[in-house]
C-alpha cells in the first residue's frame, strides 16, 4: 500500500472518533460544562465578597488555590520535559504516546497560572505586575519563566501537529465534519506536503523546540521553588527545593500519562496503539521517580529534626500531630504503594500500574499541601492575639469549586482536542511501518511493540 492510500485508510480509522460523539462522550462533556459554570458562580462570589468567603487569612494567605498552581505547573512541566526527552528517542513505542503528553503539556501550562490570579484579592491591579515589574523579586522572574515556556510550548505543540492537519487537509472530503474545522485543517497545516526536504526541515525544528523546551521545563520550576526557599519561613528556606520540586513534578507528570493513557486505551479501544508495555515501562519509571521523590523528602524532614531549631521543630509537631494522617498519606502511602506494586512482576499489569499513578497523584497533591499550610500556620514571625479561626486554615466549598472547575476545564479541553486531532498521530503511526518495513529489509524480526 503506497503512502497516500494509507494515510486515507488512517483517516478513515480514526473519523468516527473525530465526527461522532456518543451518548456517554455528550453526558461528559454536559458534566464538565455544569461543574465550570458552578466554579464561575463561586468566582464572582469570591470577587464581590473577597478573600473573607475563603478560608485563607492573616497567617494563611496561601491556601489550596497556590496548592493546586505548583500541582498543575509540575504537571506541565514535566510533561514538556518528558515530551522533550521523548522526541529524542527513535523508537517507535513513544509514537503513541507523544501526542498526550504533549497535549497534557499545554492544557496544564493555561490552568495552572490561573490558580495564582484567585489568590490575588484586587484583580484590577494585575497589570502592575507587568508595568511596575521588580527584577528583586523572584514572582517577577515566575510569571517571565511561566509565559515564556507557555509560549514555547503552544509553538512545540504546534509543530507537531502539522503532519496529522496536512493529513486530515488532504484527505478532508471523506471526513463528515463542519466546514469551519475543515478549513481550520487547511489554514494550520500551512501549505505542508510531506515531502523529505520539509519532512526533514520540520523534524529538525521540532528537535530544537524540543531542546529549548527541556531547559525551559528546569528553569521554570526551579524558579517556582525559589519563591519558596528564599524565604525565612520555617519548612522553605531550604536549598534541596529546586531538585525537590523537579522530582516531584516528574513525579505527578509520569502519574498523570498512566491515568490518561489507561482512559484513553479504554474509551476508543486502542489497545493495539497503546499496549501493556507502554504501561510497564511508565511504571518503571515511576516507581524510579517515587524512590528519588521518597529520598528528598525523607532528607527534607530529617534535616528539620536533625537541627533541633525552634521554629522547624514547632512545624514537626505540627505535622505528627494535627496532620498525622495526611502526613502518613502523603508520605508513606503515597510512595511506598507505587514502588511495591512494580516492584512485583505480577502485579504489573495494566489496572495496577494505573491504581498506582492515581496513589501516586493524591498522594502528591496531599505532600503540596502539607509543604504549604501547615508552614504558613506557623509563621516566623507569629500575630499575636489571633483567634484560632485565623490561625489556622480550612478551605471552604468556594475554593474546593474552584478547584474542581479547574480539573473540570482540563478534562474539557483534553477531550475537544481529541476530537479535533487524532489522539493517536497518524504521522507517527507511518514512521512506525516504515521503521518495521527497514527492520525486515534487515532480515531483523520486529515485535508487536515496534508498531
């Protein structure tokens, strides 16, 4: 079969993904619509009362809303890193999976900054942030680190998504799609033939994209734990933070692509694209990541205990008292269960390495928390003749619907742009048998794994 009838054939496996939707995908799609309208009416609460309708106060400015902004940073993050690390492999298997966490990538990129604007009580003055800018001042090296590898990412995501627009372009008269996306197809795909000179010309930007992508990622985040450890506040001022928190955003980006791949395998059936040793190997690297994570963190606290000052002192009886179980949860259960389910052969398969990644997410979510709350609840410098209520913290339904709409808004996203671009890249599915058909020639046997 020549090249240009297998991309038709492509097209038409994958066009009832792209053209129809299922009653299950709509009543989704509906769900996810109702819990970001909900958000939206919790955000206009917010702004007419203020921070006073929140849980944060004089000595937690900070509560789940910066929470879930370093959770979705990481999560990007790591994702442009993986994904960079990714297209430097060129064996076939990250083919079918590039494509989310790239996607991932960018939704992560957009939701996560948006949690950083619900913590800032007077909205009208955002703009200073960016007329009246200190260069002292490590938010002001953030949002330069975040909109920039925002912008890098759009472009990286972009380019590879070129090849699979030209494809649907070419092959749009057998599609039963609206007009509007077919020419949203033609206008993308910027006049791309799949030729060798532009084959080779856009893999080679890509590589370099990929490149600066993969340095973006570190910088950006160790910028983000220098907000923190630049501080005197007691459980930050620590120089392990950077290397902490890039182990911990790999941590929850790896987690993050087991859960979606497992859904995404189940929902278009796609097992013979996505296989069981795509799951194994995440797992590996998992269980990797969960035993440098559990390092850090187990060097974090014992230096705190270890040094016997007032103040961290304090904070650990903090965490072994009011926060024992989510401490336990966090830290125990949220590291050991992932390292034990793929330390045993037998339990690697494809539903426990995913009931593995869900630990591992939580499990993260709760060790953000407990980085952040119980920190701010006891300040270096304490208020004296507080009430317990401002002391110490609990969120309220306002910033748990927010919190919600922001997990709403991601599943959202991704699901749209499953049906606007194949999910699984079909650019990537004819470099896979032309790498096979190249093994052959070779008189070298591939596996189902090569495809």
């Amino acid at each position: 079969m020549d090249i240009i009838n297998r991309k038709k054939a492509l097209v038409e496996e994958f066009s009832p993904m792209l053209e129809k939707y299922s009653k299950l995908t709509k009543l989704w799609i509906a769900f996810l619509i109702a819990v970001i309208i909900i958000g939206m009416v919790a955000f206009v609460l917010q702004v007419m009362y203020g921070h006073e309708i929140t849980g944060m106060r004089d000595n937690v400015v900070w509560g789940i809303y910066i929470i879930n902004f370093i959770f979705f940073v990481g999560i990007s993050y790591s994702g442009a890193f993986i994904s960079g690390i990714l297209h430097f492999f060129k064996t076939p298997w990250k083919n079918s999976i590039s494509r989310i966490v790239e996607i991932m990538t960018v939704i992560a990129m957009v939701i996560g900054p948006v949690f950083i604007l619900l913590c800032i009580g007077r909205l009208d003055r955002l703009h200073y942030l960016f007329i009246y800018p200190r260069i002292q001042s490590p938010i002001t090296w953030d949002i330069i680190a975040v909109m920039t590898d925002l912008i890098a990412c759009f472009l990286y995501l972009y380019l590879t998504f070129i090849p699979d627009l030209a494809i649907l372009r070419d092959n749009s008269e057998n599609l039963n799609l609206p007009k509007w996306q077919k020419k949203m197809y033609k206008f993308l795909a910027i006049r791309y033939q799949d030729t060798p000179s532009q084959r080779h010309r856009l893999h080679k930007i890509t590589r370099t994209m990929s490149t600066i992508v993969i340095v973006l990622a570190i910088v950006a985040y160790s910028v983000l734990a220098w907000i923190f450890s630049l501080t005197l506040q007691p459980g930050w001022n620590s120089t392990i933070f950077a290397p902490n928190f890039i182990i911990a955003g790999l941590y929850s980006g790896i987690s993050v692509i087991i859960i979606s791949m497992y859904f995404i395998r189940r929902q278009f059936k796609l097992e013979h694209y996505i296989f069981q040793k795509h799951f194994v190997i995440a797992g590996i690297i998992l269980q990797i990541l969960a035993l440098l994570f559990g390092y850090f963190t187990f060097t974090d606290y014992f230096s705190k205990w270890f040094s016997t000052k007032i103040d961290d002192t304090i904070l650990l009886n903090s965490l072994f008292s009011r926060y024992f179980i989510e401490f336990i949860l966090a830290n125990y259960i949220g590291i050991l269960v992932p390292v034990l389910v793929i330390f045993f052969k037998k339990l690697r398969t494809v539903k426990m390495i995913t009931f593995a990644a869900v630990i591992a997410l939580l499990g993260l979510w709760l060790n953000r928390y407990l980085l952040v709350v119980p920190s701010l609840e006891n300040p270096f410098l304490p208020i004296q003749e507080t009430g317990p209520e401002y002391i110490h913290y609990s969120a309220t339904w306002i910033e748990y619907s927010l919190s919600f709409t922001g997990i709403a808004a991601f599943l959202l996203i991704f699901t749209l742009l499953a049906k606007f671009v194949p999910i699984i890249p079909m650019s990537g599915i004819i470099e896979n048998e032309e790498f096979k058909a190249k093994r052959i020639q070779k008189k070298d046997s591939p596996d189902e794994f090569d495809i």
